[in-house]
C-alpha cells in the first residue's frame, strides 16, 4: 500500500513531476502569445506599431521594424490534489526580459533572458513492505535552468513580388504579349511567397543548477539504515533552434472590362479586408550539452530528530556527462483578415524518447503539443476621444499536451485555456503596451495514486516600441 502527501518549499514551480528529466518546461513565448494559448510557429506579428516580439518562431524576426523592448513575469496559483489531501500554493516570478531590433530592411534580431526549466517539490510517499513496516520516502527539489538567446530573421527575397509586378506591367506594353489569367495567378502567388519567406534561427546558452534530495526511513532503523541520496546537476553549454515563415494574400481583383488586363485590373484591389493565409515551421536541435554532476549517497540513524551519517555508500564530485536534449518539430497555420482577426493552430512532436541524462536510460514518451489562438482588435489605428477599447487587443485559446512522462502506466497530460488583452498606451501615438493574459489548466490525474494540478496562470507583460520611449525618456516638455 502506497500512500502520497505533497508539501511545498521552492517558489518557482510546486509541481511534483519536476522531479523528473530536466524540470518543468518553461513556455518559450512572451505574455501575447501565451493568451492565445502559446500558438506562436505561424503567428506573424505585425510590422506596423505595436509590434511585438516572437520568440516562439525567431524566423518573425524579420518582422521587426522598430527597436521593441519586453519584459514580463507571472503569478501561478495551484491547487494539488490526492487520494489523502489537497493544498493551494502560489507564487510570483520574472519570466522573460528581451530587446528586439531591424537590421536593414530586410532583416530582425533580438535577444533576451527567460528560465528554461525549473525544479521544486518537497513530497511524502509512504510504502507498507512485508515484514519490514512503513517505509517513509522523502523527495525534495530545487533549483533550475535558465536560457539566453540571440536571434536572427530575415527575408531574402522579400522584393521578388514587387519585381515581378514591375516585369509583368513592363511586358504589358508589347502589344505582342499575351498571358492567361491562370498563369499570371499562379506565378504572382509563387512570387509572394517567396517575397513573404522568412527564415531566422536561436543560439541558447543555457545555464543554471538543480539539487534533487531523497530520504528513505524505515519504521526501525536498528534492524535497517536509513538512506539520504543527494544529486546536483549544473549545465553550461549552447544549444540551437531554427524556423520558417511564409504567406500568401487571397485578395479580391477587378479587371478593367475595357483592356481585359489582369495587370492594370490588380490597381483597383479591395486592400481594406485581405485575407491572408500564414504558415511556419520549427525545429529545436536535439543538442547534445555538457553537463556536471555530483552524487552523494550515505546511510545514517537517527538519534531523536538529529541525522548520524553512518556511512557512505557512494561519492561521485564533479563529474563530467552529457545531457541529449529531445528533438522537436512544429507546424502551424494561421488565418489573418485584414489588421483586425489573427487565428492559428500550432502542432508539434517531441522526440523525448532520445533524450539521456548522463548514462541513465529513460522511460519518457514522444510528446504531442497542440494549441489554436485568435488575436482580435476592432481598429488599431483609430485615434480620439472614446477609442481606446477599439485599440484594445482581445486574445483567446485552448491547448494539450500530451505528456511525455509515463508514471504508473499513465501520461501525465496537461491541457486548458487562455483569455487576455493589450491595453494600449502611450503619449502620442500609444505604442506602448501592457499585455496580461490567463490560463487555466489541469495538469495530471489523481488517478493511479498520482497528483492533479489545477493551476490558474496570470502572465503580465509590457511591451514599448522605439516611438513610446522616446516619448518616455527623450521628450522635451515645454514646462516643468
């Protein structure tokens, strides 16, 4: 008979189940994608102010066309629940500070800092063995990895549209020219698609500690030594991860009746409602770091509450290894109608079953993510008294994951929903913004003596572009 309490020590994250692999995963996105459910592999943010970073896809750093500065953190609150007992925690943290910029006009980077993973849990199991009692089982955790990165995107052929709109209108001119509607549709599309194609690419430099803890007690400690083992592990070392974009435009076209021309026709396009259908996809390298150790394991009595090493079992310091990190890949698809509707789908594979800490074989399985969210604002360009909640951004989604750790024979999947808005501010032209957004989840089950989380996620953000801070800091004011 087995039997489970959970207690609680580090603020970063409560979740039992860092206990395993390298923690619980942070979310790689800023506060906007995050109220949209984390979608991120297709979301294209707009060129024109506010713009926003996309770290979940750094091909959309070709995106940026005004320095944008990020920063933002979160309040989680969970609620932790066995077959025994349930218990509520939460806890404020930093999540994410980056600066974006153009290079050129064709070209974006940006770079930043955020947590990669986090470990803290402080739990009880207790095991009834035959002929010895019960068997008390201490597991704490703590500790974490954090992530820098430096990003670049660009669009190398960004003005292949518009050159061959130029060729085509060109061509017109020879009264001996002819082109069929078809293949002049057909050879427009495959130019802007190549004109929208984007590609961009993260170096990570991960760093940081975790210390896991166990504690085992047996009910006589005469007849059996207790056992404390102690593991620290340390990563510094790179690691990468790549992606792509692209887009075509579904447009309405009206053709001149009196020259019949597809070209001179495409000058009366309806430009106030365009449709357009975005598609990405990424990769995160299944890198192999350097990595170190230290594992302690000794046994010991207890004379009252004090601990009396005995012995020790096992002394490994300062180990050298390598930590094989899983592969990933994701494709997603978006619809965007003119500058007001944005709606995408994520979807992606991670390959956990490669991944190896050190020489120790693992159990985990391949994970499935996927996540649809949609970003809506009435008009963002609207200025003037009582316009302000029609430059207001309103974000929604929903999201699964599938899980990757196998525990009792079952996978510890995690799925929810997401709300949030950007409230627009700014002294002249509003490019600054403050983005919050929920999610509510559940994480787990408590079936097979397992642990459910049902956690509530409040990610808070700011984003100011180049024009909000000059208007900040660099504003002359008339008076004082």
């Amino acid at each position: 008979m087995i039997t489970c309490n959970v207690f609680f020590a580090q603020i970063n994250t409560f979740s039992p189940y860092s206990r395993y692999g390298l923690g619980e995963l942070n979310q790689t996105t800023f506060s906007h994608n995050q109220a949209m459910a984390g979608t991120c592999i297709a979301y294209k943010p707009d060129s024109l102010y506010p713009v926003m970073i996309n770290t979940g896809n750094p091909a959309s750093y070709a995106l940026i066309k005004f320095a944008t500065f990020e920063v933002g953190g979160n309040f989680v609150r969970s609620n932790f629940t066995t077959s025994l007992s349930s218990v509520y925690k939460w806890t404020t943290n930093f999540n994410y500070g980056s600066l974006g910029f153009p290079i050129r006009r064709k070209s974006g980077a940006a770079f930043g800092i955020m947590p990669y993973s986090n470990v803290g849990y402080n739990m009880q199991s207790i095991s009834a063995e035959p002929n010895i009692g019960n068997v008390t089982y201490n597991y704490n955790g703590e500790g974490g990895f954090n992530k820098v990165f430096l990003g670049y995107g660009t669009m190398p052929f960004k003005e292949r549209l518009m050159k061959f709109r130029r060729r085509q209108a060109n061509k017109e001119l020879d009264p001996a020219y002819t082109i069929s509607s078809s293949s002049y549709k057909f050879k427009e599309l495959m130019s802007e698609i190549a004109s929208d194609f984007s590609i961009g690419a993260n170096a990570n430099y991960l760093f940081g500690s975790t210390l896991n803890y166990t504690d085992v007690r047996y009910p006589n400690s005469l007849t059996y030594f207790n056992t404390i083992r102690e593991k620290t592990v340390r990563i510094n070392d790179f690691t990468g991860n790549f992606g792509i974009q692209t887009a075509f435009t579904i447009d309405s076209v009206k053709v001149k009746k009196d020259t019949g021309s597809v070209v001179a026709g495409r000058l009366k396009r309806a430009l106030s409602e365009k449709v357009k259908i975005t598609f990405g996809y990424y990769m995160a390298l299944n890198n192999t770091v350097k990595a170190k150790y230290d594992l302690v394991s000794y046994n010991y009595f207890l004379n009252n509450t004090a601990i009396i090493p005995k012995d020790t079992v096992l002394k490994a310091i300062d180990q050298s290894g390598k930590i094989t990190l899983p592969l990933e890949q994701g494709f997603g698809i978006g619809f965007k109608k003119g500058e007001k509707f944005n709606l995408v789908l994520d979807y992606a594979i991670t390959d956990w079953s490669k991944f190896k800490m050190f020489d120790y074989t693992n159990t985990l399985k391949n994970n499935m993510r996927t996540s649809i969210g949609f970003n809506y604002v009435p008009d963002k360009y609207v200025l003037g008294r009582g316009t302000y909640f029609k430059r207001t951004q309103y974000r929604a989604g929903a999201f699964y994951n599938s899980g990757y750790l196998d525990i009792n024979k079952t996978l510890i999947a995690t799925y929810g929903v997401s709300a949030g808005l950007s409230l627009p501010v700014g002294i002249r032209t509003g490019t600054g913004l403050v983005n919050i957004g929920i999610q509510y989840g559940v994480t787990g089950t408590q079936n097979n003596n397992l642990i459910k989380e049902n956690f509530l996620r409040v990610n808070f953000g700011f984003t100011f572009n180049s024009t909000y801070l000059e208007d900040l800091w660099f504003r002359k004011f008339k008076y004082d």
